[in-house]
C-alpha cells in the first residue's frame, strides 16, 4: 500500500508518517523502482501503536521507548509500568497547571463588567497594571495613542 492508504489506515498525516520515519521511530519504507514508499500490514500495526501512544500524550522520545519495550519480549512488563506511571505524573502536573490557569482567568473575568465601556480589567492585569494605574493614565488616551502607533 502506498503513504496515503497507510495514512487513512491509521488516522496520522502522510507528513506524520514521512516524520515518523525521517527521525527513525518506524524503519524506511521499501521502495517502488520509482521511488514510492510501499507499506504493509506490519507498519499499520506499529503506527496504530505510535499514534495511541501519542494519544495518551508519551512524548516521541518515550514512544520509541515503548516501541522498544514493546518488540523485546524478555523485557519485564515493571519498565512499562514505570513509563506509564511517569506519564501519570505528567498529566497530574499538567492537570495542576491549567486548574491554576483556569482559576486566574475566572478571577480576571469575575473582575471585568465585559460591558461597552473602553476600561477592561482583564487587559489592564495582563499589562501588570492595577485599575489605579489606568484611571492615572487616562483609559481611552492610552487605547487611542496605542492604536495610532499601530498604524
């Protein structure tokens, strides 16, 4: 089968594939007299196991972890586990990360009246100002001179 069959057999990009292989985590493909990738039955199954791999959010370099793993079979199913526990620990992290992140932006929206008037919290946070540096500054004197500098 040639890159585009394999693709839609596999739900990744021919470019995914393309990558996949330039950096070595599939082997080259064989090759056509002219030059075309040719792939089988083996490769949809290793790059099946790639993108789910990915799809649990391994990192490349992990993924080639697990396809090593994977192909020995006098590996113990521990070293798997501990891949798989770390990437746990990984999403646990992430998982803290944007609940802070969520949190900060409520407290900025709570803080905005999200109405017509110029003044928004939001942006004047984001600057690292407070409301009293706004009000100082003169709100649509700094949106104005801002927007003509722009031009």
């Amino acid at each position: 089968m040639n890159i585009s069959q394999l693709a839609r057999e596999t739900g990744l990009t021919a470019k995914t594939i393309r990558y996949y292989e330039s950096i070595g985590l599939i082997e080259a493909a064989a090759r056509t007299e002219a030059g075309y990738r040719v792939y089988g039955a083996r490769d949809i199954t290793i790059l099946r196991f790639i993108a789910r791999s990915r799809s649990l959010g391994f990192s490349v370099e992990d993924v080639g972890h697990l396809l090593t793993l994977w192909q020995d079979r006098s590996r113990t199913s521990a070293e798997v586990k501990a891949l798989a526990e770390q990437q746990v620990a990984e999403i646990d992290r992430k998982m803290t990360e944007l609940t802070a992140m969520r949190q900060a932006l409520t407290d900025l929206m709570r803080n905005c009246h999200g109405d017509d008037r110029p003044d928004c919290p939001i942006l004047d946070r984001l600057a690292g100002e407070s409301g009293a540096d706004r009000a100082e500054e003169g709100c649509c004197e700094h949106h104005s001179s801002f927007r003509e500098s722009r031009v």
